[in-house]
C-alpha cells in the first residue's frame, strides 16, 4: 500500500452503525442442538416449505442478529473497496479493528442469551442438562476469548 492518507476513509461505528447501505442478503447459519435435526429460522411458527418445522425459540433476536450481520457484512465490502482503492494502510486496520469489535459483540451478545434462555431451561429440566449446557457455555466462551 501506498504512504498517502485520504480524508474519504468512512467511519465505521464497533456496531456497525455507519455500515455500506450496498449489503447482500443475509445467509440461512441454521444450527442444531445433539439430538435434534437442522432446520432454517425463516418462517418462524409454520413451517419451511418441505414439511419440517423451524427450531424452537433459542432466546435470542434474530432478527436484530440478522440486521447487525448484515451491517458488518457491509464493512468487510467496505474494507476491500478500501483495499481496492489503495486506502493507507491504518485506514484499513482501523476498520478491520471495527469489525472485530462488532463480531465480538454479536458474539456476546448471543451468548447472553444462550445464558439466559438455553442454559436457565436444561439447569430447570435437569441438573445433568444444566451442566451439560454450562459446559457448552464455557467452550464457547474460551473459543469467544481466543478469537
């Protein structure tokens, strides 16, 4: 990259407020839990065109999640316009340091939830769910911190 600075680098908020208005759609990241089968979020209560119904209420917004994805989706366009258009250099670690704390927060974000909503319902069925899902927790958590 070249030494020169511009003014035109666009501020971009940890949360990705000041985010590129071009944003592709939003992809379908369905997850199962050990046991149950993968399906889509997309019509939530009915069901998904081939019969199977969405998965059960995991607790968090999804469609705040979704909007904030697509948000940080539109800062990495953002970064490699950047990179495209020779911005300098800490311009582009600046962003590149947005979009980091924007995941890391999403990521706290669900694990709040998962907190409050999956792991508060396996520790009332059981105390052998709840320390399975206080485990799970962890993991994430140590996989959260090293990222």
């Amino acid at each position: 990259m070249t030494a020169h600075h511009t003014d035109a680098t666009p501020a971009v908020a940890a949360d990705g407020s000041a985010a590129s208005a071009q944003v592709a759609p939003a992809q379908d990241h369905s997850h199962a839990h050990p046991g149950t089968e993968a399906t889509g979020h997309s019509q939530a209560g009915g069901d998904l065109g081939d019969g199977k119904k969405p998965h059960p209420d995991h607790g968090y917004d999804q469609v705040a999640i979704a909007k904030r994805m697509k948000r940080i989706e539109g800062q990495v366009r953002g970064i490699g316009r950047m990179i495209d258009q020779d911005t300098y250099c800490i311009d582009v670690l600046t962003q590149i340091s947005a979009v980091t704390a924007a995941l890391h927060a999403v990521g706290v974000n669900l694990l709040e939830s998962h907190m409050n909503h999956c792991v508060v319902e396996a520790a009332q069925e059981s105390p052998e769910a709840g320390a399975a899902k206080i485990a799970e927790a962890t993991a994430a958590i140590q996989r959260l911190i090293k990222s």
